[in-house]
C-alpha cells in the first residue's frame, strides 16, 4: 500500500508550477487535484526596463532572487545569462535551481532556511544598489533590512499576483463534496487567493504549508495548520504531506 493510497490532495499552486509536487503525491498514491490560487503574469513597466539595463551594464553589486518566477522573468527579459552582472542571492532550493538551469551559474548566497528573513540575516554589510524584483504584493520587509546594512536597494515588480474568484470546477465539487484529504499551500499568496475563491469546504482537510512565512498566513486567515514542511521545498512538502496523515 502506498503512503498517500486512496487520499485526495489538492494543490493551489499556479497550474504551470505544480507538475513536480503532482508528481510527487501521484508516485505516493494521491489523487492530485490542481486547483491554482493564483495565476503569474508578467509586468511591462518602464521601472523594470530600467532595472534590468542597469543589471547589463553591472550597476547592481547584487540581485535578489525570490521565487522561481523572478528567475523566469529574467530569461525572458534579458538577452543572456551573462546579462547578469551582479551578484545573486536567491531564496529556496526551488529559485536556486531555476538560477542554475538557465544560467549555468550557482548563486553567491543561499541562506539555510527558505525564507526572506533568513536572506536578510545572512546577507552581507556593504554598499552599493541592490535589485530585488519581486511579486508585486511583496511585503517591504527585505528592502528594510538590506538598507540597515548599508545597502541601497532597488525594488521593481517582476510579475503580478492575480487571484481567481472561483477554483476551476474540479477543485471546487471536490471541496464541496468533502472528497479533499489535505490542502497544499507553497505560498502566502496562495492562502489569500484559496481563501477569497472558495466558497465550501466540507470535511476536515489537513492544510500543510510549505515553509513558516506560509503557515503564518494560513492561520491568520483561520485555517488550522497541521503540518510545515522541514525542508522548505517541494520535496518537503510531500513529505509533510505523508506525515499530517499519519497523524
């Protein structure tokens, strides 16, 4: 019998980020319903055009990378790998592989814990400009502490955050009819955009988050969080996911 045999899992990832936890929960026996929270677009903003001929041109002592969809934005942005001429923070062994895969390059910090509290601590005393493109409704926090370094940080949006009205239809008769085992979140933004989208939940579905930052949201909204992953990755996420059923 496999771990997850029989048990219905739902993930509110943004459906073109969710195929390697699928994966994961489908070879453990889960049905895996994909019912994105949110939905990644990209920005076109003069402040970001400007941001990014600075990084070509090495105007930036470091860039700041927050999700894999900032590593995304840069692909499709700038003309190569070598346009980035800075040096590279990035948070999560998820954005730091994306880094890697696209441009053949490990990033010069990645802090032990997934989380931009942990970067800021570890991020070194300095001067000079900091890039942090991040999501749009990116709290400030990060900017804040980089500047008590010494640093001067530069914050542009590198995407948006949009959030549906509704789940798509599977996701949602799954929840009304109390047929979801466990809800799966890998963000904060995921939590805020499950919570303003769905409309019934039957049952008791365990919520497991993906790392702290994520499981705050979730109970500040009023969900009761029955498992964090240890490793703030998707990995760990899986496995949080075995381990608040064998709860």
């Amino acid at each position: 019998m496999k771990p997850l045999g029989g048990r219905v899992v739902l993930v509110t990832r943004p459906a073109d980020q969710s195929a390697a936890l699928v994966r994961l929960l489908r070879k453990a026996g889960a049905q895996a319903i994909v019912g994105p929270s949110i939905r990644i677009a990209p920005v076109r903003s003069a402040a970001l055009t400007r941001a990014l001929r600075d990084l070509r041109a090495g105007r930036f002592a470091w860039i700041v990378l927050t999700s894999r969809s900032t590593v995304e934005m840069l692909s499709g942005r700038l003309g190569a790998p070598a346009d980035v001429r800075a040096n590279v923070a990035a948070i999560g062994e998820g954005t730091s592989e994306a880094f890697r895969a696209w441009a053949r390059r490990t990033p010069d910090l990645v802090p032990a814990t997934f989380t931009t509290a942990a970067l800021a601590r570890n991020f070194p005393r300095g001067q000079g400009r900091v890039l942090c493109a991040r999501a749009d409704i990116a709290p400030s926090g990060l900017e804040d502490a980089l500047a008590a370094k010494g640093w001067t940080p530069t914050r542009v949006d590198a995407y948006r955050t949009l959030m549906p009205r509704s789940l798509p239809a599977e996701a949602a008769a799954a929840l009304r009819d109390g047929r979801v085992d466990v809800l799966t979140f890998t963000s904060a933004s995921t939590v805020r955009g499950f919570v303003g989208a769905v409309r019934v939940v039957r049952g008791e579905p365990k919520v497991v988050c993906i790392g702290p930052v994520t499981a705050r949201e979730a109970r500040a909204r009023g969900l009761w969080v029955a498992a964090v992953a240890r490793s703030h990755t998707i990995e760990g996420l899986a496995e949080a996911v075995e381990r608040a059923l064998r709860r």
